[in-house]
C-alpha cells in the first residue's frame, strides 16, 4: 500500500490503530478500484450501474479492510504470543537447570544430614566447582552439623575446602562480642579484656568436633595505653602458655597444657628505651631485645599503634596486626606477612580454638580490644 511507504515503511504501518488501519486502506483500494476499474458515464444506464458498483465496492472494501484489519491484529497477537512463550520458555529452562543443579548438590557428599561429608577439603576435592556456602559435615561422633564452608578462600597456598570458625567484624553494628569479652561502644566498637586486673579474657570458638590439620585466619585489634608486647615472658621465662605470657592475643587449643596456635602482641612504641617492651622486630639486634617463649617460637605478630613515643591514650588510627602503618625502624609489616597467618599443626585435632586477650596489668593501664576476628580451620 502507497502510503504505508509514507508513514515510514511496515513499521509507520503497523503503528495505525486499526480505525485508522481500516480507513487508509479503504481509501487507497477505492481510488484504485475508481481508476482502473470502473466504466466511464455517459452511455444510457451505466449511471445507476455505476452506483450499484459504486455501492457493491465499497462494500466489498469494507469487508476486505476489516479482514486485513483482523489479519493484522491477529499476526501482532501471535507475536506478542510467541514472545511470550519464547520468554517463559526460557525461564523454564533456567528453572529446570537450577532445580537440577540443586538436586544434584543434595546428591554430593554435604549436601544433606543423611549424607555428610567429612571436611569442607573433600568436598572441594571432589567437586572443585562447589560454591562456597553451608553443607552437612560428619563430626568425630558421627552427628552430622551444618557448617559454612569457604570454597574460594586462599591461605598458606591453599585455595578453598575451608571450614569457617568465627568471623566477627565489630564494625557492623549488628554484631556482638563473643562469650567472654567485653563490649565496648566508643571510640568503636571493640571487644576488650573482661576483668579489671591483670590477666586473660577467654573466647572459645567451637569446631563441632570436626578434624583439622591447619588454622587460618586473622585477628585486627587496637592499642590502649601501654602494653609491652613480650615483656611479661622477658622479666619471667618460667611463665607457660597457660600464664600471662604476652600483652596482646594468645590463640591456642586444647587444654592441659594448651598448645599454641599464634600470638598477637601488642608493643608499646617504636622508638622506647626499653627494648623489652616493644617488637622484637624493632630491636632484633639489641641484646636486651623481648625474648620469644619457646612454645611460640616464629609463630606471631607484633604490631604497635605508635610509632614515636607512646602516650596513655587509645590509638585509633593505627590498627594492630594489619601488616600497615610501620615506621622506619620497624619490620614487623613483613616478618611472616600479616595481616593473615596459616599454622599447620603437628597432628590432627578436634580440639575448639581459644582466643584470649590478655595484659600483665590492670586495665586501666593497658588493654588491647579487637574489631575483627576470622578464623577457618582445614
């Protein structure tokens, strides 16, 4: 039709509605007919067989512009159908590929109580694609408990099959200290020693009586006043694991003795004149240096959250154990690359981690509170 063209090809034509549809191609088959088709007046009688034709086409126009008109209307409807089906045909097919793949995850070892794996690491040995998430493993008394697996975590050369021990992050306003901290709610919120005197505060995270061989994670505290890092174990190397050893974190398991795990200490600057109460790594060459407990060995971090001459204040700017903020005299942003550790153990255990927060002395004068606390076991 001519002025299909005009109104911009299908697409003009196609956007009339159909009163409009209906009266262009009324018109443009009338002026068709009217030209072409019908006999010139002036014989005898042609005039009123010219209105009789006249009358019959306009007829016929009408009844074949409202079939094209159905026509028409009928092809969009069965496109828009078939876009339709087309787009439900693929939300079926990506429903059925997501209900297969769920189903097929129930089928893995961990993907339901009565069928637990024994470690995130099978798991993830199995089936090096699985996402990281919560499965069923079998704990060493044969129940089977639901645990959160990281499958994308890299530590100590080892990707994924991580088991998930704490992750706390008191930065989120959602989070509470666990059992056995203190909360504290400003200059931030921290999680702090529990008593007032000298000692230790213990949290105990749980491994659900599941076998590991190594212990990944880190722990993000601050400086409050003046601790002095291994300066408890220097005055006094009859003290043990069990004792106040260190003013930072201690993170052991076990009991009787506890078996050492890594130590957070906490130094109370970097320029003191007491080399004992500050990072080994500051002063590694003076002979009056912190002395390292046996039963820690290399197996820590030292950090302190003042660079130059400390002050009894909290130092909010300078996190401890974050592998940043060192100054000139200090190496301890290298020494065994925080801000995480990997420690592999000499056997496997079932034995939970114990995290405890300690200083030498009352907590008015030091304290060493933590924002975050991750820890994975494999």
């Amino acid at each position: 039709l001519g002025s299909a063209q005009e109104c911009g090809g299908f697409l003009g034509f196609m956007a009339l509605t159909p009163d409009q549809l209906k009266k262009e191609i009324r018109s443009q088959m009338t002026n068709l007919l009217n030209h072409d088709s019908l006999p010139e007046n002036g014989s005898e009688g042609e005039g009123d067989l010219h209105a009789i034709t006249n009358a019959a086409i306009e007829k016929a126009v009408v009844n074949i512009s409202d079939k094209i008109v159905d026509k028409v209307n009928s092809a969009l409807i069965s496109s828009e159908i078939s876009m339709a089906v087309a787009n439900l045909s693929d939300v079926v097919d990506r429903l059925v590929s997501s209900t297969l793949s769920q189903l097929h995850q129930l089928q893995l070892p961990g993907g339901t109580p009565s069928h637990p794996a024994t470690s995130c690491r099978e798991i993830k040995d199995l089936h090096p694609s699985s996402p990281s998430g919560h499965y069923w493993i079998r704990s060493s008394n044969g129940f089977s408990v639901q645990v959160y697996c990281d499958m994308t975590r890299s530590c100590g050369g080892i990707t994924g099959g991580w088991m998930q021990v704490a992750n706390i992050d008191m930065s989120n306003h959602a989070e509470t200290c666990p059992a056995g901290l203190r909360m504290l709610t400003s200059p931030k919120r921290l999680c702090g020693i529990n008593s007032d005197g000298p000692g230790c505060s213990s949290a105990v995270f749980s491994v659900q009586g599941i076998e590991y061989s190594r212990v990944c994670g880190k722990i993000i505290g601050y400086q409050q006043k003046s601790p002095d890092a291994f300066s408890p174990y220097t005055g006094n190397h009859r003290l043990t694991i069990d004792d106040v050893y260190v003013d930072g974190v201690s993170l052991t398991y076990g009991r009787n003795p506890r078996k050492h795990i890594w130590t957070f200490a906490a130094a109370l600057d970097e320029v003191s004149t007491i080399p004992r109460n500050v990072c080994p790594c500051t002063n590694i060459h003076d002979s009056d240096a912190a002395v390292i407990p046996p039963y820690v060995g290399r197996d820590y971090f030292c950090d302190t959250g003042s660079e130059h001459r400390f002050q009894y204040k909290f130092y909010p700017d300078d996190p401890l154990w974050d592998g940043q903020g060192c100054g000139p005299l200090n190496t301890c942003c290298t020494f065994n690359t925080p801000p995480w550790f990997m420690k592999q153990l000499p056997s496997p255990t079932t034995d939970d981690i114990e995290m405890r927060l300690c200083c030498d002395q009352p907590r008015s004068n030091e304290d060493v509170p933590v924002e975050t606390i991750e820890l994975y076991v494999y």
